[in-house]
C-alpha cells in the first residue's frame, strides 16, 4: 500500500490506515493502534473505545475489519 487508506467504521468513525516499515498504524476516532499484522491493527484501533461497546449488537465488526484489510492489503 502505498500513502493512506482513509474511510468510516459502520457507525461513521473515521478510519485511517498507513504503513510505516514494517508496522501497520490505524487510527481510529480517537484511537490509534499499531502492529505488524494489519488485521491486529485495524481491529484494536476500532474497538478500544467506548462507543464500540454500545453499538457491538448492531455491526459484525470481525467481518468489517477483516474486509478492510482485505480492500487495503489484498495479499493478508
């Protein structure tokens, strides 16, 4: 992936992938994780905070991460 990969979680919180080296960094909202594994990734920045918690019932978050992933880096 070359520069940035910006779109929105289910319930309209910004997302924004870059790759740096080896490490995959995602922000999320107000959060920003980062890992080798980019499914790692995508997946702490978007359920550490709160508003995940209340909206879990409403959106299969496993399979929007793991669609994402598959958009941003198809060979994972």
């Amino acid at each position: 992936m070359k520069g940035e990969w910006h779109s929105y979680t289910p319930d309209g919180r910004p997302v924004v992938v870059r790759r740096q080296g080896e490490l995959w960094i995602v922000t999320c909202g107000r959060s920003r994780a980062q890992s080798k594994n980019l499914d790692v990734a995508l997946s702490q920045a978007v359920r550490s905070e709160a508003d995940v918690v209340e909206h879990a019932h409403e959106v299969d978050y496993p399979t929007w991460i793991r669609t994402a992933a598959d958009r941003i880096d198809p060979e994972t």
